[in-house]
C-alpha cells in the first residue's frame, strides 16, 4: 500500500513510537509521605523512591538482566515488586518474580521465582503461591501483611491468603461453610463478609454479618441472563458497595440493603451507555471518597468535596487531558496525566500550596503537536446494534479517501477501546493511515446487550461488525474502499484471517 500524502510527521522514525517509555508508573505510600516509581536506570527499568518533604531521591531494586515491571505498597515502608525481561520477546522471557522490599532497599524477599528461574530451572513459589495475586494492604495486624487471592480451576474457585512479605509465611482465611467461591468482598477489618460462589452456570451471592455470623444466601442468579449482582467492599461503617444492573442495560454502583437483602433501587454512582463494576477509591480509614470509571474516557465521581475541589483544580491546571489523582487529600497529591495526543506525564501537586511539579515524562520525545486526535465514534451494524469504535485519523491531510487499518482487539471478551495515546495508532497515522478500532459485539464496557450479541458468533455476526465499521467510514467518504487493511493479535489475529476468508 502506498501513501502519497505529505504529513508533518512522516519522516519521525518508527524508534521514536515504539522506544521503551522513559517513566513507567509511580505510586504514593498510603500516608502519601514516600513516592515510588519505575523508571529507566542504566539501560533496565529500576525501582526508586523519592521523600516528598525533601525530594530526596533513592534506588530501590534494580537489575543488570531484569526489569522492574510493576510494584505494590504493602505498607508505609514496604513493597512488592515483579520482575520480567524486557529485552526479549514474550515467549522467550525467563524472569517472572515478585520480590519484597523496604523503601530503602533493604530487607528483600523473594515470594515467587515465577514459572522460570534465569538459571533455566523451575522456580520456587514461596510465599506467594501459583495462581495467586495481590489483592489488598491489610488494615489490621502485622504491616508487613498482604492479602493475595489464589485461583484453581478443577473445579473454578478462589481462596484468600494472608501473607508476611519478611518471612513468607502464610495461612489461609478460610471463612467458613462456602464452596467455589470466586469472588471475594473484605471489610475494614480484614473479614470476608461477601462472596460469590459458583456452581456450574448459577451465581450465589452470600453475605454475613460479621466473622462469626452464619452466612446467608441473598440471590442465585444465572450468569447467562442479565440478572444479580456482585460485591465489591465495605466501608468502615460496614456499608457494602455492589454493582448491579437492575433492569438496566449496564451496571452501577448501588449500596446494600441489608435488611432487605438486595442492592438499593437508586444508583450511587451510574454512567450513560457505560458499566461500572469497580474503581471504588477509600482513605486510609475505610471512607468512599469516590469512584473511577472508563466511559469515552477515564473519570473520577468525586464523593467527597474536598477531593472534587482538587479534582477541578488539577483540571484547570491541565486542561483537555485525563487528570487521575490519589493521595492524601491535606498533603501531598500524585497526579497521572495524558490525552489521545500525549503520552502520560507525572506530577506531584500540593494541596496547601496549589502546586503542580513536574516528576517526569513517560515519553518526553513525543511532541504532541504531530500527534492524531483520536475520537470515540459510534455506527450502526447491519442487525441494528449500534457499535462503539476509536476513530484516529492522520493529523495534517484532509480527512476524505484516506487509506484505512482497521485494528480488531484481541479477547475477544474484554474491552479494546482506551482513549489516550497508543503506540501503534500514532506510527500508522504519522504514515497516512486512518485507525478505526472497533469494539465489536461481545467486547465488554458497553452493556449487557454488546456483551450478550457476541455469544457464538466468533467469525459471523462479530466479524460483520468489523465489516460494517469499514462501510459505514467509507459511505461517508472519510475512507478508500480498495485501500483497507485489517490487523490484530489473539482473537484480533483470528478475525484478521477471517476477514481475509
């Protein structure tokens, strides 16, 4: 395919799209006085740690043959952290540990060698079993605790752990009279109080009212029909939070009525054409502060006043972006930055002062004045369905007759679209290319009735959705019929091929 259009940007190498990002992730500790952060460190991504009164930077963890991937704050002084090798590709990487940690590294313990040590020998699952993952801070107890979730699959269940990230030594929270759990809610104490079992396609949902409380059914739902509900948390004042659907096409946030055993009628917190199944956002002391949720872009609820009030600060601040914060609402303030042009930057903000500071840039070489806008679109299938897609288109050419790459999401049963930067939308663009990135009928986000049209239809009316997302670009003239090409991995490389078939 040949692109004769001239663009600004088109002679940018394909290095400067794809090169590792400089800055990977931050995260404040939860009294907010310690901030930590992945960035690259001698040609490999290290673990740092900065004081945020002094701004005194220190190493944490690094590797002359690893990389720091991701990290959790298991308490004020503690983390865990895993470790991959980013240097070569996926099938081929040897390296999967977690690791923990004191934010002066000191004090390291392996929980998990992963499936695959470096020296080519299965590794040890220490303290951290197979199949398992972190899943809360403890509120309760020894610090140096963490509570993870471990998976089987013969038959599908869940068990909760409770872990010392210094010894490794663990015991299981066996709640008691449940079997096949899959889905857990803690309160503040750290009890399971709200669970979700499985027994072939029925759902029950349970609930008690404290530790030594019986449990008690309050709905047995289908997981095939639009129906029930699922537990999220408690606060500290033992309120559950679930998400339900309730009649409705997608899910909310609702309170538990626990005299009536049901969530309440009026949603807390609810998003047009959009689910909300998570993103419940506490303090230190178990109070909802807000909730976040991914509709055409990420947002925040802001509950709490105090935290709106920054929210609309940071967004005055940096306008036409996507502003995540997290902190401690009197101190300290980490704020996570980015739009469809611009790659995500850190700041710190202080709340006494109202003011932002630079941490770093996750891609400081990409300028965003080259960048394509890319914008949420919607068409309508040949069924009727209407189906949501990401329209980029290249930035500097008239927007008619443009060669298409259409991009089909991988699952295919989760959600594909996020608006904000991508790597590989931007290459093809800066070359000519309009992007269109369908999320196509059985990608989840988008409601139940997205979700459900995609059952069996693997390569029929999925893959029509595909075909109708290219024909309604072209109708409108945005796009050159004999100039498409379709594109994807996974489940995105099966409707590429039947795309070709």
């Amino acid at each position: 395919m040949v692109v004769t259009q001239t663009l600004a940007n088109t002679t940018e190498p394909v290095e400067k799209f794809f090169r590792l990002p400089q800055f990977r992730a931050a995260a404040l500790n939860p009294s907010a006085t310690q901030l930590a952060y992945i960035r690259e460190v001698n040609g490999r991504y290290g673990l740092l740690s900065m004081d945020t009164a002094t701004r005194k930077l220190m190493p944490v963890a690094d590797s002359t043959s690893a990389d720091v991937v991701e990290f959790r704050w298991i308490s004020d002084k503690r983390l865990m952290y895993r470790v991959e090798n980013l240097r070569v590709g996926v099938g081929d990487n040897e390296v999967h540990g977690w690791y923990a940690i004191d934010v002066d590294g000191n004090k390291v313990y392996t929980l998990s060698e992963g499936l695959v040590s470096a020296s080519g020998t299965v590794g040890a699952n220490r303290g951290l079993p197979a199949r398992a993952e972190f899943l809360s801070r403890v509120k309760t107890g020894d610090p140096d605790d963490f509570i993870a979730v471990q998976f089987a699959e013969s038959p599908v269940r869940s068990t909760l752990l409770r872990i010392n990230s210094r010894t490794g030594a663990r015991r299981t929270l066996d709640p008691g009279g449940l079997e096949n759990v899959i889905d857990w809610a803690l309160d503040a104490n750290d009890v399971a109080r709200a669970a979700v079992s499985r027994d072939k396609n029925a759902l029950t949902v349970s609930v008690r009212d404290s530790e030594t409380a019986p449990w008690r059914s309050v709905g047995k739902f289908s997981q095939f029909e639009n129906a029930g509900f699922t537990p999220i948390r408690f606060d500290k004042a033992g309120t559950l939070f679930v998400s339900a659907r309730l009649g409705s096409d997608t899910s909310s946030i609702h309170r538990f009525d626990w005299v009536k055993g049901t969530p309440e009628r009026e949603p807390l917190v609810s998003v047009k054409d959009y689910d909300i199944d998570s993103g419940l956002i506490f303090d230190e002391d178990g109070k909802l502060l807000g909730v976040r949720y991914e509709a055409d872009q990420e947002g925040t609820f802001w509950i709490d006043p105090v935290w709106k009030a920054h929210q609309e600060a940071i967004d005055a601040a940096l306008p036409g972006r996507v502003n995540l914060i997290s902190g401690v609402a009197d101190g300290t303030v980490l704020v996570r930055t980015y739009s469809d042009t611009s790659p995500p930057r850190f700041f710190l903000y202080e709340t006494k002062v109202k003011k932002l500071s630079l941490l770093g840039s996750s891609r400081p070489w990409i300028d965003e004045k080259t960048q394509a806008r890319s914008d949420v679109v919607r068409y309508i299938a040949r069924d009727g369905l209407t189906v949501p897609a990401l329209l980029t288109l290249p930035r500097g050419i008239e927007p008619k007759n443009l060669p298409l790459v259409l991009l089909a999401h991988g699952g295919p049963n989760v959600r594909g679209i996020h608006w904000g930067w991508s790597r590989e939308t931007q290459f093809l663009a800066s070359r000519g290319y309009a992007v269109l990135e369908p999320d196509f009928r059985g990608s989840l986000n988008h409601g139940w009735k997205l979700f459900r049209a995609g059952w069996r239809q693997w390569g029929l009316s999925m893959q029509d959705d595909l075909a109708d997302a290219v024909l309604d670009l072209t109708k409108r003239g945005l796009v050159d019929k004999n100039r498409v090409c379709i594109a994807g991995a996974s489940y995105g490389g099966y409707a590429t091929v039947m795309g070709l078939i």
